[in-house]
C-alpha cells in the first residue's frame, strides 16, 4: 500500500533533558531522515523518540505536532513490518486526537483521512488481530465522543466488522453483528452472512440471520432489518445456498411484520409461542424488551440492561 507523504514537516522544539532527546533534536530535523533511522534498523530506538517527543508537544499542548509526528511514525513503522510499535504510535495518535478534543467529522473520512488510512496501513501489514481493533475501537470511542453519533462513527464500525470477520482466528459473530448494525453499510453485511453461513455449523445460520435483525431492532432501525433480512435471501439464491427455514426465521419474519402496526397483544403473542427458539440465545429476551419499549412503549423492568450496557460491556 503507498502511503502518502504528510504535507507538513515537524519542527521540534528545544529539548534540555536527556542525552537521547539532544541527539535527535540535533540529528534528525525532519520525518525522512526519522525513516532512515527505522531502515538502518534502530526501530526501537526511533520508537522511544516519537514517544518523548510527541509526550512534551501534548504537554505543551502543541497537539498538531505531535498527531503529526505519531501519524508519520506509525506509519513509517508499519511500512517497515515493525507492527507492535506502529500500532502502538496509532493507538496513541488517536489518544492526542482526544486529548486535543478534536471534532470527528462524518464528511472528512475518506481515502486521505489519518485515522482511515492508519487502519489501512495497520489491515495491510497483517498484524496480530488485538492490534488493529484496539486501534479501531480507540477511533470509535473518539468519535462516539466528539462526533455527531451516540455509538460511534458507523464507517468506523463497519471496518472493525470487516476486520474482525476475514483475520480473526476464531469467529465471534455476536461482536461482528454489534459492529455491523452500528455502521452504515447492511449490504455488506448481508454479504458477511451470507459468507458465514457457506461455512458455519448447522444451526448457527438461523441464529446469526435473527442476531443481526434483532439487534436492528433494539436500535429502532426498522429499515435496515428489513433491507438485511431481503438481502440475505436475495444473495442465498442468487448463490443457490438454502436459506433456513427454522421456526427462529419464521418468528423473525412474522415479527417484522407484526412491528408495523400497532400490534403489542400479538407481539406478546409471538414471543410466548416462539419461546424455545428465541431461549436459543440469551440475549434475544433482552433485545425483544428493547424493542418492546422502542415500538410500543412497554418500560423494561430493569432499565440499565439493553443495547446501550451490552454495547459499553463490548467495547
């Protein structure tokens, strides 16, 4: 993957303390010549002077300089196959992101972006899965935080999804779904079922299908359950796959039709003659009491359980 060259260079301030600090200061003026440390093969040493030097920037609260100087570093780390280190220079940049309190921005998460292209960087050099999601996860705490959505940037969800999805070892589609449903593509979601369920154990297919559509559900999103629920269908024919046809999908599907009018009795009706499939999975119960309350009104006897404790325990 190119990378692109960081428009500004770093003008380091005067360092007093430390014979380590006084070398670079004097030496090594400029990222490219900071890169050239990394490739003579002192990454370690490099690693330990983008940490000191981005520190007393943040402490003098010259938070450009140093977002600029770890932005490059990890950058140059990944670059140079060092994944542990340029990982950790990208969990700390989003760290000064939040430190300078700087808004997240739906309209400036593109192809140039910082926080996107250190994903990139971070997917394409292939390190250990905890590296990139806590990178991830720290961007969509970041978000959620100084941007316009409660949960976090959805493009940054649906990377996280993706990510978690094609490198982790051991597949947990539960945390995939959490991601998924808070992002913004269901397409691409429909696509991941759908490739989950060529390779799941039976019984899981179903489960994965009502996961993702209850979870729509809890959060009011009607439109993206259905959308979903068509997609899949549309994609396991186009695929000629079998769709489940167990009494878990027949109960998503009558639900989804139930929830379009006012229909509380009926509602009540289906989750007690549907109770063994929805006992499948413990978390269904709780996301039907949220969609209780979401589409009729209907107070859960504990409030502090739902999406909104599921998503914190997660992320």
């Amino acid at each position: 993957m190119m990378l692109r060259e960081r428009a500004r260079r770093v003008t380091l301030p005067p360092v007093q303390e430390g014979i380590c600090l006084t070398f670079f200061v004097t030496n090594f003026q400029n990222i490219d010549k900071l890169e050239k440390v990394i490739k003579d093969g002192n990454c370690y040493g490099a690693q330990q002077m983008y940490k000191s030097i981005s520190a007393r920037y943040i402490s003098a609260q010259r938070f450009s300089e140093a977002m600029d100087l770890l932005h490059s570093g990890a950058c140059l780390q990944l670059k140079n196959n060092q994944v542990t280190c340029g990982s950790e220079l990208a969990v700390m940049f989003v760290e000064a992101l939040v430190k300078a309190k700087v808004p997240y921005d739906d309209g400036n998460l593109g192809e140039e972006d910082d926080v996107h292209q250190l994903a990139e960087a971070l997917a394409a050099a292939k390190t250990r899965v905890e590296c990139c999601s806590s990178f991830l996860r720290a961007a969509i705490r970041w978000s959620a935080e100084f941007g316009p959505h409660r949960s976090g940037s959805p493009q940054l969800h649906v990377m996280l999804a993706e990510y978690l999805y094609t490198e982790s070892p051991e597949l947990d589609m539960a945390k995939i779904t959490l991601h998924f449903v808070r992002g913004d593509d269901p397409k691409k979601f429909a696509s991941t079922l759908v490739s989950f369920m060529g390779k799941c154990y039976p019984g899981e297919d179903d489960l994965a299908i009502a996961r993702a559509v209850l979870m729509y559900l809890s959060m009011g999103n009607m439109r993206d359950a259905n959308f979903l629920l068509s997609e899949v269908k549309q994609q396991v024919e186009a695929k000629k796959l079998e769709f489940p046809q167990s009494d878990l999908i027949h109960f998503i599907s009558y639900l989804l039709q139930t929830l379009q009018r006012d229909a509380y009795p009926l509602f009540s009706m289906l989750r007690s003659g549907y109770k063994p499939s929805i006992d499948r999975e413990p978390a269904f119960n709780e996301w039907l009491d949220d969609i209780g309350e979401v589409f009729y009104g209907v107070q859960r006897r504990n409030p502090l359980q739902g999406m909104f404790g599921e998503m914190f325990k997660i992320m």
